[in-house]
C-alpha cells in the first residue's frame, strides 16, 4: 500500500455526495464509496445477505436473495434498536472492503465515501481531511422526494439520524456548496482536485 492520505468525502441524504465524488472519479481520483459497497453486500446473495435474513427473517429478502430495500429502510428509520441491529452486521462488512481496497491503492490520495462520516470513529481516525457537501435543507427534500418517491416523514426521519448540518459544516476541513447548478459543483470539485494534487501529489 502505498497511499497515506485518506480524503473522507461526507454530507446529508441527497446533497450531492456521489454526483462529487463522480466529478472527482473523472479527474482521476480513486474514489472509494461506502453505499456502493453497501449495495453489492445486499444484493444477490451478498455477503451480508444471510446474515440479515438470519437476524430480520426471510421477508426482508426478495426471492432474489437481495435485500428488500424500501421494506427495510421503512422499519430501521422507525425503530432504533432494528437501526443498530443492521448497522452492526452491515458497518464491519463495508469497513472490511474499504481497508482491502486502501491496501490495494497506489494512489498519493483516495477519496472514500462515509454519508455518517462524522459518526463513524472507525474512519475518523484513518481520515487525513475531510469533504463537507452542503445543500439547503428544502433543496434536499426537493431532490430526494424527486429522486426516491419516499415520503416526506420517512425523509424527515432520515435527516434526524443524520448530525446537523451546522455541526457537520464546522468539523470539515473543505465544503463544497450544493445549492445551484451541476456546473457550479463541478468547478468547486475541480479548485479541491488541484489543491489536492498541490498537498499530496498529483491524482493521475
């Protein structure tokens, strides 16, 4: 391995994290996200997939052996305690493959993906920087209700497990604002792109 500099890119449900890190991928940089690797975990016969049914029972299993997503996001954002039980089978999975693919890196710097990444010690004491995606809160709940046809309590509820904007925006070194166009985003992705290279190395 050698990358040393580990950028943890965060923000709330729907301010843009994956369109950043996007952006960043197509500069160069080695992006490492959490949700995807969650993803792959839960689907056809991922490696959390049995442990899951083991713990919530067959119904939160589609016939596809993939998690049944809305089924489960319904119940773990209204019940805390079915919240940790998921978390505690899920995290130490996604942690494992993050660390697999750092070793594997022979980038001067990755960017991994943490949507709780001030949550989560775990990557806090790994992390050389961090990346704060901002975005209104009304833009948000525009977005996600657009994008994911979920309710607006459920969305509230979301946001209520998530660490407020405010105390998120004064923990991160960088923030990238995600009010306006998709242009926007893509130039303050590419003024931290060129500090980046300037503080570690170049990306590519």
């Amino acid at each position: 391995m050698v990358v040393k500099n580990i950028i943890g890119l965060t923000g709330l449900i729907g301010s843009g994290k994956s369109l950043a890190a996007d952006y960043f991928a197509q500069l160069g940089v080695e992006i490492i996200d959490t949700d995807v690797i969650s993803h792959i975990l839960t689907s056809h016969n991922g490696r959390a997939i049995q442990k899951i049914k083991s713990k919530f029972g067959s119904d939160f299993i589609t016939d596809n052996q993939d998690l049944n997503r809305d089924k489960m996001r319904n119940l773990v954002f209204n019940n805390m305690q079915a919240r940790k039980d998921l978390e505690q089978i899920i995290h130490p999975l996604i942690y494992e493959v993050v660390e697999e693919q750092i070793y594997k890196s022979s980038s001067c710097y990755v960017i991994v993906v943490v949507p709780l990444l001030f949550n989560s010690l775990n990557y806090l004491r790994f992390i050389t920087r961090s990346i704060f995606i901002d975005c209104k809160e009304e833009i948000i709940i525009k977005r996600v209700i657009k994008r994911s046809k979920i309710s607006l309590d459920l969305l509230k509820s979301i946001l209520l497990v998530q660490m407020p904007r405010e105390e998120q925006i004064a923990r991160a070194d960088d923030i990238i604002l995600n009010n306006e166009s998709m242009v926007n985003l893509k130039n303050q992705v590419h003024s931290l792109f060129l500090f980046y290279n300037k503080l570690y190395g170049k990306a590519i």
